[in-house]
C-alpha cells in the first residue's frame, strides 16, 4: 500500500514538472521525464511525418527520366533528395522517443502507421510536378513553420531545417506553374488541369476540421500543435489564392470569396469521405505505393545487413585498442 502511494506520488511530481516545463515554454528533451501519452502522440506524428516524407518520393521520382530540360531534372533531383533527407532526420527525431527504425516501417508495411493522404495521388503530367512543389510543398511549409515551436525539441530543430529547404521546394514548383501559364494555350490548359487536381487534397493535408480532430486536444496541451488544422488551412488559401491570381490560375472552388469582416477567403465544403477514404488505403495510388515501398525496402536489406556488419566490426576495433 505505502509503496503505491509513493509511486502514485512519483508519478505525479513527474506531470507536475513536466507540465511547468511545458508551460514556461521550455523544450522537451529526450533525456526528460515524459508522460506515456505524450511520447506515443510524438511517435505517432513524427513517424508518420517521416513516412510521408519518404513515400513523397514515389510520385516525383516517377517524373525525374521524364523532366523537359537537364536544369529541371537536376532540380527535381535535388528536391526529392531533399525529401528523404527529411525523412530521416524524423526518423531519427522520433528514435529518441525510444522506438526503433524497424518498429516503424514495420508498423508502415502493416498499415498501422499512416502517411499523408497526399501521395496517393498519380502525378500524370509535367505540370503535375508544378502543382505538387507549389501547392503540396507550400501547405507542408505552413504547417512545418508552425510545427518549429513545437514542445519536443528533437522535432522542432528537424523543422527549423526542413523548413529551409522546404520553401526552395515550394518555388520551383511555382515557377514551373507560372513558365507553363506563360506558355501556349496546351500548357496553360495542363496547368489548369494540374491545379483543378491537386487542389483539394491539397487542403485536406491539413487534416479533419478541429470539430472532427480527436488528437487536438492533448496536441495544444502539450504544446505540440501551435495552430489548429483549420487555422493553418486558411492561412494556406490566404497566400495561395493570390499567388494563383498572378499567373492567371483559377482555384477551382465556385464559393471561393473574400470576407471582408473576417479578413481571409471562405471557401468551399472539403470532400471529407474522400479523405477518409483515401486515407483508409482505398485512394488511388496507395496499394502501388506501398507495394512500392515494400519492395524496395527489402531489396535493400543487404545494405542494411552490410552497415550493421561495419558497426560491429568498428566496435570489436575499439574493444581491442
Ligand atoms: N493524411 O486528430 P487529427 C510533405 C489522420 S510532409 C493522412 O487532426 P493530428 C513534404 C491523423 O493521423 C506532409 N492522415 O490528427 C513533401 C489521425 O489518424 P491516426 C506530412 C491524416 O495528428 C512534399 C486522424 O487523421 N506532414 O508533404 C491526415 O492532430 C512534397 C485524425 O486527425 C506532416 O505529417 C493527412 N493529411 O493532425 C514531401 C506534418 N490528416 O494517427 C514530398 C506533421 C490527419 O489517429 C513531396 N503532422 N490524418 O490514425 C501534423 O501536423 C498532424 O499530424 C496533422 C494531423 C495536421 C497532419
């Protein structure tokens, strides 16, 4: 009895100071005393980041023997490059929390960890890698700026990072939207085409609206969201509708206005059942990338196995000097 009370009270002394901690304002460090809740949240977030870091690939890696000129394919490859660097700095962010590499593609492969809804969708034209740079890079950017002061130290100095490269990634989408705005009608018209798609599921990224968002609650209790799905969905339409206006876009949403009292744009209802839908494995690409992912993961055990065989023999180096 006297031993569950003093447990009990070690528990409690360990909330209470993590919560002051979180409260002031102060980063969570791995070394730290953490609930179970908030290390599992972290887990889930960060590893799902992760992975959709790394199956964001899949659809512009699909365009790289295909770019229309040397300097856009050396673009291109230096932004997907980029990608699954971020996949791993996250992957490693979400190590310190105690789960290993393997666990979470394990929990990938098993379809117990999501990734985002956006990479299930095919990019089918050159246009297509406009539309993912600009709009696709450009709502992860406002969503990763706002994840920077986020409480868990490891995730936030991973977003201060990526964020960096991020916004170079969001520009050279934009810039291959407004090169095919200014060229012939076909061009225009695919980049037309480009956005109608991407549009939406685009807006969705941000995830359900916060009257629907199970994980808000602790996430602004810990201080892990700083801003709500919603909140950073319309500073998203804010800056990208006029941004598409200046290269002569048309965001394809017929209740798109501006409100003068609110101060943003209202939009259009978000096909929510195509969300879920998509992200509940049934959207159009997911079976082909996970497929994908799968195999490549295993064709690349040996390189795993051949690291692993290095570090051993590294270790048995400096046990026997
Ligand atoms: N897709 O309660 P909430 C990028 C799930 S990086 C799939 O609101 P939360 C770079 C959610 O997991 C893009 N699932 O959840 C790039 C939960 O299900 P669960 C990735 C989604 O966590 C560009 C359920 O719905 N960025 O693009 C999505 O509070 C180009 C209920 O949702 C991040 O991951 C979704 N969009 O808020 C790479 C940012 N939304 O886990 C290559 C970090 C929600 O219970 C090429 N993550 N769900 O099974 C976050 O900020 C948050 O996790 C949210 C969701 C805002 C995504």
């Amino acid at each position: 009895m006297e031993l569950l009370q003093k447990t009990d009270n070690i528990q409690e002394d360990m909330l209470k100071g993590f919560e002051e901690k979180i409260n002031r304002g102060d980063a969570i460090e791995p070394k730290d005393r953490m609930p179970d809740g908030y290390r599992k949240h972290l887990i889930r977030q960060i590893s799902q980041h992760a992975h959709s870091e790394v199956i964001g690939m899949q659809p512009e890696g699909n365009w790289i023997t295909r770019a229309p000129s040397l300097r856009a394919k050396q673009i291109l490859l230096a932004k997907i490059q980029d990608e699954g660097g971020h996949g791993l700095y996250l992957y490693s962010a979400a190590e310190t929390l105690g789960v290993s590499r393997d666990e979470m593609i394990n929990q990938l492969h098993a379809g117990k960890a999501k990734y985002s809804n956006i990479f299930n969708y095919p990019a089918l034209t050159w246009a297509d890698i406009g539309a993912i740079g600009w709009l696709v890079d450009g709502a992860a950017i406002v969503n990763q700026v706002s994840l920077q002061r986020t409480s868990y130290g490891p995730y936030s100095r991973a977003m201060v990072r990526i964020c960096k490269e991020e916004s170079f990634h969001q520009r050279q989408g934009y810039e291959i939207m407004a090169k095919m705005m200014s060229g012939t009608p076909d061009q225009r018209e695919m980049a037309q085409d480009a956005m109608n798609r991407w549009w939406w599921p685009s807006l969705m990224m941000f995830g359900p609206h916060d009257s629907e968002s199970p994980h808000t609650g602790d996430a602004f209790r810990w201080k892990i969201k700083r801003h709500s799905n919603d909140e950073l969905r319309q500073k998203f339409i804010d800056k990208t509708v006029q941004q598409a206006e200046v290269i002569g876009l048309t965001i394809p949403d017929k209740d798109l206005k501006w409100n003068q009292a609110a101060g943003h744009y209202d939009h259009g209802p978000i096909n929510w059942d195509e969300f879920y839908r998509v992200i509940g494995g049934n959207g159009p690409c997911n079976k082909q990338r996970m497929a994908h992912h799968t195999a490549v993961h295993s064709e690349g055990a040996w390189v795993r196995a051949a690291a692993e065989a290095y570090r051993l023999k590294k270790e048995k180096q400096i046990l026997h000097q």
